[in-house]
C-alpha cells in the first residue's frame, strides 16, 4: 500500500539531475551522562476486586465432535447455578462460524465476588466438567477488575518515590554526599482509560479435573503496582 507509492516513485524518471553529497561518517555526538545517583523502587497494594471474569477453555477428545452451543450448555448451567447472571455470559464467536469447531471458550461475569462465590463456582463448574467425558478442560483464566482505583495508585506512586529517595540518601550517605534535586524520572503505572486497574490469574485446575494451585480469596484481589526510576543530582 504506502510502499507501493514509494515503489512507483523509485521507478518514474528523474525530472532533474541534482548532485548528491555522500552522507556523513563522522558518528553523532553521544548524549552526556548525567551525573548523579539512580534509583529504582516499586511499590505494591492489593485491593480487593469489583467484578470477575472466568473463562475456561475447552477442546474435545475426538477431533470429530464439534463443539457447539448445546454441548457446552451444561457449563452455562453450572455458571447460573453459582450465581452468575445468565445475561453476562459470552459464547464463543465461531459458533456461528460454518463447518464448526471442536475448540470453543464460554466466559461468564460476576459482579461484587466473594470467595464463598469463586469456591462454590469451582466446584459447580468443576463438576459439570467432570460429567463430560468428550469434554476436555484446556485452561481456565479469570480477569478481575477493580473500579475507581486511580487514588489507590496515586498513593501507591508515592510510596514508590518515598522508596526511592530512600535509597538515594542510603547511597549518598555511604559516599559521604548529599542527595540534591530530581535530574531525570520515569514512572510505569496505569489504570485504564475509565479508571479501573485489572489483573488477570491462571487456574491450573479445577475440581474434578486437578486441584487448584491458590485459594479463593487470591483470586479476588488486585494488585496494584508503581514502578518508577528517579536519578538524583549530588551535592
């Protein structure tokens, strides 16, 4: 597309011959170090999540069978038995797709969780899996989310700036100097557009298939994290 345009320029005949100087090989002037004591620091809250999002993966055991709305309709079943509101469950895309699959993932939202919520889901849904011997358990992820979280990640910025010039005064101690002013900051941190601060955890297993690999309760937590390097004059 663009390059098709230059390909053509390349290939029209000059309207003018104009002389050309040979590029440089003398190198650019390298930026100047900056002086001074670099740092980095991070800082970590978990605060607990608003809503979830569990998606489990499936294929089946004989490439032949495809997996449709109805096959996997025992999981939806399993999903409203915890509690989950029939409306937020998503089917997969290519069920709609012709020739079929037998690869599909089923998600389901909820709402304020509880651990009691996630243990009585893993279990239900575990079960439910369990039932389906053509039904092969593949992955399972689940995407929390906290809402207005950007003043959680303000104070937990500051933390991290509080660490940092920690540090700086440890080093500059040893080196018998004095931390002056910021030189040079970068700071990694986000929330989402709207303000929300997500994390996402695997599930090794589920109960009937393999034993889960963490908790209830860790699953419904969000981290959330400032990383930021500051580098100090000295003085």
């Amino acid at each position: 597309m663009r390059i098709a345009i230059l390909v053509a320029a390349l290939f029209l005949p000059p309207l003018c011959a104009v002389a050309q100087t040979p590029p440089s090989t003398v190198p650019p002037p390298r930026p100047t170090p900056v002086a001074g004591i670099s740092v980095n620091a991070v800082a970590t809250k978990k605060i607990p999540a608003t809503s979830a999002r569990i998606m489990l993966n499936f294929s089946t055991a004989d490439r032949a069978i495809t997996l449709n709305k109805q096959t996997l309709q025992p999981i939806a079943d399993a999903f409203v038995k915890s509690g989950v509101d029939p409306a937020t469950i998503q089917w997969p895309v290519n069920f709609n797709a012709p020739g079929g699959s037998n690869v599909a993932s089923i998600s389901a939202t909820v709402n304020n969780p509880t651990a009691a919520m996630m243990q009585a889901g893993i279990v239900t849904v575990g079960t439910a899996v369990a039932s389906m011997n053509d039904l092969i358990l593949t992955g399972a992820t689940i995407f929390v989310t906290a809402a207005n979280c950007q003043a959680v990640l303000d104070d937990v910025r500051r933390d991290a700036i509080a660490k940092a010039h920690a540090q700086a005064e440890s080093i500059a101690s040893d080196l018998a100097v004095h931390v002056g002013t910021v030189v040079s900051v970068q700071v990694n941190d986000r929330a989402t557009p709207n303000g929300e601060c997500t994390a996402i955890y695997g599930i090794n297993g589920i109960p009937g298939n393999n034993a889960t690999a963490q908790g209830p309760d860790d699953y419904l937590m969000v981290p959330v994290s400032s990383y930021i390097s500051i580098t100090y004059a000295i003085k």
